[in-house]
C-alpha cells in the first residue's frame, strides 16, 4: 500500500489572498435575500402545487436547504436565480440530523409540516459560533396553535391530535421578537382552522416578504411589518411565483467596502427602507448617500467615529455589526459598538486586533480607537458576518491578508471575491 503524503498547501482549507489598499469604483449587483430566501423555500411544504421562487442567491446553504426540502419529498430544480419547488410528493415528516445540523433555518421547516401533515421530528438545531439560539419560542407558539410537543433526545416531536390533525388558530405573544418563531407561526397559522395573532411579532423586512409569498399562494395574513399579525386560516394554499427581495446585509457589507476604502460605489438593487439604521449611521461616520432609482451610490473620504448597538429591526442589524467594526476600526476617534442581540458575537475582535485595530473588549462591548492603517496579516473568519468583516478590513490594509474560513463566507456571500475584483479589488481564492 503507498501512502500519499499532503504537503502543507494542500491541508490548508481554501482561503481568500487580498492584496489591500485599492480604491473601488464601479457598482456592485446585490443578490437576493439570503435570510428569505431560505424561509420562503421552506414554505414550499405548505401546498401540492409548484411554488416558483425568483432572484434566489446562488449559495452553499441555499442547496443545504434543497437538500433538506429533497429528503422530504419536495422536488427541487434550479435554473439561473430561479428555483422551482414541487411539494406534491411530500412523505416525509422527519429531516434527517446531518442536513438540519447544518443550517439553522431548516428548523422553520417544522411549522409548515406541521400543518400540511400534523407530524413533525425536526433535530434541535442547537447552538453555533455565534450564541446558543434557542427555539422556545417557536415551540411555545406550535403548542398554543394545538400541537402536542416533546423533546427527546435533541429531537422536537410535535404532532396535532384529532382525526383531521388540523391546527387551531390562536392568540400567541412572543417573550422577544424572534424572527425564526414569528416566521414559524406564521407558516403553521397559514393552514390553522381559524384565527392567529402574532403580538409582539418580529418586523424584519423578511417577515413581510414571507407574507407576501404566502398571501401570494392564498394565505389570509395582515399586520406584518408591524407588531401585532393576524392570520385567518384557509384549507388549502396553492402555488405561486415570487420574487425574493435584495439582500440587505449583502448590500450593506457592499457599501462598507466603499466606506472602508475610501471609495464611491453604486449598489442595487436597494430598498433603502431595509437597510434605516445602516444608512443613518454610514451617513454619521460621513458617509455621502444618494439613491438613483433603485441603486444608492456611496462615496466616503474622511471616516468618523460613531457608537452604535445592535437591536431587532428597525434597529441596527447584528448581522452588520462584524462588518461595520472593520469600518470603525479605521475612523478618526473612539466608537463603542455594543451588541445585544447574540451573546457570542464579537469573536472577530482578536482577528481584527492582529491586523493592527485598536479594539478593547467588556462582555458585550468594543471600544474601538481608530487607527490610521491596518496591516495585512492571516486571519479566520469565525462565523459568516465575521467572515465578512475580514474580507473588508483585508480591502483596507497594508500588504497582504489572508482570510480564511470560507466556508462562511459561501454561506451568505454569492462569489463575493469576483463581484468585489469587478470593482477594482484584487483578491484570489486559494488554492
Ligand atoms: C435570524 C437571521 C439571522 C439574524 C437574526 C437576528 C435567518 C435565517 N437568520 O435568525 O441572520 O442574525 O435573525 O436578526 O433569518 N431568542 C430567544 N428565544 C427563542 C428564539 C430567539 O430568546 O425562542 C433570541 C435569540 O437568542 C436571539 C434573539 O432572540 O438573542 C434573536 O433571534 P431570532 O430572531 O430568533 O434569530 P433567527 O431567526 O434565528
């Protein structure tokens, strides 16, 4: 037997080379939404009927949840941006660990099995990089719409008694505003016998997307976007086509590559209502903003510093906060960003004090003293946003950085290497 030795490079996991200090111009495409995407995918357990989804970002855990949506039955074909999802041979009620380990979002999964079939074993998703991700609440709401819910052994078991295994409609009150849950309950509401409320309802832009998918397949659903949803249930749903909103964390890590180097970018499509806080606070560090039909055009020169703190929508977005610390990590003056949403979510301060930022951590808080250069230096991306956060500090700095942790970073960023290198950037996926 001859046994092959790796050499270094090649158990190296596959990273990002930036060579930093380029200005940008041009302007970047924004993808679909991640975050609905995955949801309205999920939503396809929901009818018999194809459900034809639009403008769906091309990404590793968008084929996670295919896989996951293949192993129940549904059929999946993907052309382009567009993803056709067939739920008439749906026989499965039970997702396998290994995909739902995965990928969070396949937990959602279990609201709309649960009224389509009235059983459902989903795994717990348990924790990841960035906090422990509870899903109290998703199961307190399933309860309260009638389902009978155990957890054993790391698995959700949730089945609705009674001969026609039909949900109830309900009045539910979230402890927080998670959007998973509201997304969840909503879902499950969709098909109930009766009526929903969703109080204290998260108002996420991808809640109202999810709305406008199901009232687009039949749903009868009010109020989201706002605090308070009310869903009357209907007997069937039926298919649609629908077009997933532009990602706004994706849009906003785009106009922090322009912040970040100094740059002037055009970027859309934008619904700059999604994106308040970011743009308030890119507009504070002194950013200049212009929006051109649906494209927001960008330039920055001299970067201030700002405090800012991470909170449910229409507050600032924790999925930026990673992303905006490279920003102030180079801004003239102290920034304090403070986050209080995830407990676990400022690992990427380490990586981005290797790269010279001057950056002083208390539990939930960064001080961050701008510094007038980062050096280029290798760095690991420790969860998808904190990924994202490297790549833009690596655009930024001295010399060379390499980034890796890419594994991420596909989750969520659609070729980010190849739109940013469209722009001016020089960057190379290794090997
Ligand atoms: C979604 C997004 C994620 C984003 C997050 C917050 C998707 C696929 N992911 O995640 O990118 O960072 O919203 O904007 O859409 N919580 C509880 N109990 C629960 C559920 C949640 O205490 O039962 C807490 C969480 O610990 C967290 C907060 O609520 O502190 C927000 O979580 P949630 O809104 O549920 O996030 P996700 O829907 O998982």
């Amino acid at each position: 037997m001859t046994l092959t030795v790796l050499q270094p490079a090649q158990v190296l996991s596959p990273q990002l080379e930036i060579a930093g200090g380029r200005r940008l111009a041009g302007e970047l495409r924004v993808s679909g939404a991640k975050n609905s995407a995955l949801v309205l995918m999920t939503a396809s357990l929901l009818t018999a009927d194809a459900l034809r989804l639009r403008n769906v970002p091309p990404l590793t855990d968008i084929l996670g949840m295919g896989d996951i949506l293949g192993s129940l039955g549904v059929g999946v074909q993907r052309s382009a941006d567009s993803l056709v999802l067939d739920g008439s041979g749906l026989n499965q009620s039970s997702p396998p660990y290994e995909l739902v380990n995965s990928l969070r979002a396949s937990f959602f999964c279990i609201g709309p099995l649960l009224a389509r079939l009235g059983i459902a074993q989903v795994p717990l998703p348990g924790g990841c990089q960035i906090g422990t991700r509870p899903v109290v609440e998703h199961v307190k709401g399933l309860k309260t719409l009638g389902a009978q819910v155990t957890i054993d052994h790391g698995v959700v078991s949730a089945v609705v008694p009674g001969r026609r295994r039909r949900l109830t409609g309900g009045r539910i009150h979230l402890d927080c505003p998670s959007v998973g849950a509201t997304e969840t309950l909503m879902m499950a509401a969709a098909l109930a016998e009766g009526e929903t409320v969703i109080d204290n309802a998260a108002l996420e832009p991808e809640v109202i997307d999810l709305a406008g998918l199901l009232s687009a397949m039949g749903a009868r659903i009010r109020g989201a976007g706002t605090t308070t949803i009310t869903i009357e249930g209907v007997e069937r749903l039926h298919g649609a086509d629908y077009a997933v909103i532009p990602d706004r964390i994706e849009a906003g890590t785009f106009l922090l590559a322009a912040a970040i180097t100094r740059s002037r970018l055009r970027v859309g499509p934008v619904i700059p209502e999604h994106l308040g806080a970011v743009l308030t606070k890119l507009e504070d560090v002194g950013c200049k903003l212009t929006m051109d039909g649906s494209t927001l055009e960008i330039s920055a020169d001299e970067i201030r510093a700002v405090d800012l703190r991470t909170q449910p929508f229409p507050g600032f977005p924790t999925d930026l906060q990673a992303p905006f610390m490279s920003l102030l990590a180079t801004a003239q003056g102290t920034s304090i960003i403070t986050e209080n949403i995830f407990e676990n979510r400022l690992q990427h301060v380490a990586e981005l004090q290797r790269m010279g930022a001057a950056i002083r951590l208390q539990g939930n808080t960064a001080f961050i003293e701008g510094v007038p250069r980062l050096s280029g230096a290798p760095v690991q991306g420790s969860d998808l946003r904190a990924s994202a956060a490297m790549v833009l500090a690596g655009l930024a700095a001295d010399g060379v950085t390499t980034v890796q942790g890419l594994e991420y970073l596909d989750r969520g960023y659609a070729d980010l290497e190849g739109k940013l290198n469209g722009v001016g950037a020089s960057i190379r996926r290794l090997p």
